[in-house]
C-alpha cells in the first residue's frame, strides 16, 4: 500500500465518482494498511484526521455527522498536505 494509492482514492471522492459509505470503509482500510506498512511517522497527524472525519461521514450528513460536502474538503486538505510533504 502507497500513500499514492490513498491519495487517488481520495481524489476520486473529490470528483464525484464515489461518494458512498462503502467509499469511507475502504478508505478507513486504506489508512490501516498504510499503518500496518509503517508510514513515516510525519504523515500520523494527516492520516489521524482522516480516519477522524471517516468515522463521522455519511452521505446526506445527520446529527454529529459530516456530509459528502464537507467530507470533499477533508478530502482536499489531506491531499494539499500530502502534497506539501512530498507525498501523492
């Protein structure tokens, strides 16, 4: 598993192409194997929020839960930090 790989998964939310919960589930896998593999220990803070807003996402949102809207710009922001730190 690639950070490169999280990072065209994430990227496929932000078009559109998925924006189920199935989509979060594998991304919550995504961001396991990245753990399990070890990842530079620069990338926790990213990858902590990540998991955070994935734990809380649902399309349409709800009480105490984000909506695809919102999950699109948790999307971004991962994606522009990864980016600034070499990654993706």
């Amino acid at each position: 598993m690639t950070v490169e790989s999280l990072v065209a998964h994430l990227q496929r939310f932000i078009d559109g192409e998925n924006i189920s919960i199935q989509w979060a589930k594998d991304a919550e896998t995504l961001l396991d194997q990245l753990e399990d593999d070890g990842v530079d220990a620069a990338l926790a803070p990213i990858l902590e929020y990540l998991q955070d807003n994935l734990a809380i996402f649902s399309p349409g949102g709800g009480d105490q839960l984000i909506d695809e809207h919102e999950m699109r710009r948790v999307c971004q922001r991962a994606i522009i930090n990864l980016d600034k730190m070499g990654f993706g």
